[in-house]
C-alpha cells in the first residue's frame, strides 16, 4: 500500500457512517492522483476548470470528478459532460448555465448551493436571503438537468476553532431550516452538506458535515 493511500484509509477509518471523502487534488500531478486511484480510491475535488479538465482527459474514466473552487458561467461548458458534482454554485445565474450545458450532453448535474458563512471577503458564497430566493424562485422547478442536493460552505482561514465551529453551526442551521420548509421535488432535496477540510474536517463533522474536502493532509502541502 502507498503512502498516499494509507493516509486515504486512514481518514476514512475515523468518518462515519454515511460521511463521503472528497480528496482534493488540485495542483497535484497526474501521478500523485494514480497512486490513490491504484489504491480503491475514485472521488477527487479540482478547483480549476482548466485543470480538473485535463485531469479527466489524461485519467481512468470511473472516477467521481467534484469541482469545488469558483466557477465562472463562462467555463461551465468544459466540465459539463463529466462532472459528478459541483460543491460552488453561488448564484441563479450559474445554476441556470449548469442546467443549459448539462442538458446539452443529455446529463443531470448533482449540485450544491454555496453559502458564505466565513468572516472572510474573499471567500465566496451566498447570503441566507439570496439562498432563499433560489429556492423558493418558480423557474427552479424547470430546471431538469440539475438536482440540488443540499449545501457547501468554507469557514475563515483561522487558528481559532471557536470561530470554525460556530461557523459550521450556522450552515447546519441554514440547512436545518431549509429542510424544515419541506419543498422535496426531483431536482431539489436537502441531503448533504459539504464543509471541513484537512485542519478542521473532524469538527466539521460534529456539526453535521456529509462530505469533507481533505487535500494537504492526505496528499501533502503545496
């Protein structure tokens, strides 16, 4: 067994039941990547489309492909046809050009909707009321090509785990609340919620993370 892999197994001894791996891969070479594939593993996370594109084209055809960095409507086009989940979507305007290229390779997206919930400007996401306004929008239940399966969101780039976890309470809460409004349909459900990564992924699961993004700590800093 590689190094990699075992660090792979290793995160994936302590997730429960239910909780999913999503090994970010982003500026890691092709070979890296082959050494968690050659081990089981099939669910990595790109940040950029022009990367995560030519990971895909250069790799085995059965892995998971989730985009959880910015994505500019303008490069939705590129990932469309492989995509298994994109964690960014931040606004209408998005998730309306996802639905447009996904149905264009007869496909439907999996896709969370991002909230900002850090006490940081530069990361992304969308207020509380700008969530609230997609979900409750007439137009979503036309969107055939894309099913929003709950949300993600990043925390401050912070030593002080006070502040992580307070932030990640309030994403549960925002899911807990949405959930609590009951609007199920074939494109629209509140089932996972993405958030934590390598420094803070066990608090994020405390607080009711499905999904953590693990890059360093599996693969090494950059």
């Amino acid at each position: 067994m590689n190094h990699i892999t075992e660090k792979i197994k290793e995160i994936e001894a302590k997730l429960p039941a239910g909780v999913k791996l999503v090994a970010v891969s982003k500026l890691k070479p092709v070979e890296t990547l082959m050494q968690a594939y050659e081990g089981g593993f099939r669910r990595f996370g790109e940040n950029y489309v022009q990367e995560l594109s030519g990971k895909f084209e250069n790799m085995p055809k059965d892995i998971e492909w989730h985009m959880i960095g910015h994505l500019q409507s303008n490069k939705v086009k590129y990932i469309a046809p492989f995509v298994s989940m994109i964690h960014s979507v931040d606004s209408f305007k998005l998730l309306v050009e996802i639905n447009k290229q996904a149905a264009k390779n007869d496909r439907v997206i999996d896709c969370l909707l991002q909230v900002h919930i850090a006490e940081e400007d530069t990361k992304t996401g969308m207020s509380e009321e700008e969530l609230l306004e997609i979900i409750n929008a007439d137009q979503l239940k036309s969107l055939k090509n894309v099913r929003i399966l709950g949300l993600m969101g990043m925390s401050t780039f912070t030593d002080d785990l006070y502040q992580v976890r307070r932030e990640f309470k309030s994403l549960k809460k925002i899911f807990d609340d949405v959930k609590s409004m009951g609007k199920t349909s074939d494109n629209f459900s509140m089932n996972e919620i993405s958030m934590g990564m390598s420094g803070d992924w066990p608090l994020a699961i405390e607080e009711g993370s499905t999904m953590v993004r693990v890059g360093s700590a599996i693969f090494g800093s950059r």
